[in-house]
C-alpha cells in the first residue's frame, strides 16, 4: 500500500505560471523592502534623513518601506545603501566592481 504525499499549498500554487511570476516580483519587492529598512534600523535614520541623504522625496523612501514602489532604479538603492554607510559591489571569483562610483555616489 503506498500513501498519497499531500502537496502543500504552497507547492500546489507554484505550480502555476502567471502565479509563479506574480509571486516571484512581489517577494523581490519584499525583500528590497526588508532590506531597508534594516538600513535605515540599524543606523537609526528617519524617513526624512534618508530621503535628504539620498536627495529623493520622503514618499519615494515611504513607498519603497511599505512595499507600494514598484521597481526601484538600482542607481536609488545604490544611493540609499551609501546613505547607510554601505557600498555596493558585484563580485564573482576573479573581479569586484564598485556600484557606487558608477552610481554618481
């Protein structure tokens, strides 16, 4: 006798083209999101402080926060990391390419 394996919903859903995809843009969107406001968390900055350190209106910072801007411009998130006190760097085994001078930061 073998038993049935239950797929979980999650499984299930994923299964499905159009809401893989869906899924897919609104968890990067997400994670962009996480990521920062742990920046902003961890070097205790304001929306307002961000937003002038980045020289972007406070909604734009707002919006990215809470998940309702769509596609930020890499040059923003560049901006904001380096407001934080980050650089951003593309790296593979041979190479690191700092993101920040081609930003303009």
């Amino acid at each position: 006798m073998t038993k049935n394996k239950s797929v979980s919903t999650y499984d299930r859903l994923m299964q499905d083209k159009d809401f893989k995809k869906e899924f897919d843009t609104g968890y990067k969107d997400f994670l962009f999101s996480e990521l920062i406001c742990a920046l902003m968390d961890e070097d205790e900055q304001s929306v307002r402080e961000l937003a002038r350190g980045v020289g972007v209106s406070p909604t734009v910072i707002q919006n990215i926060r809470s998940g309702k801007q769509k596609d930020m411009k890499v040059k923003n998130f560049i901006k904001i990391a380096a407001a934080c006190g980050y650089n951003v760097v593309l790296e593979n085994d041979t190479k690191k390419i700092p993101m920040n001078e081609m930003a303009g930061v």
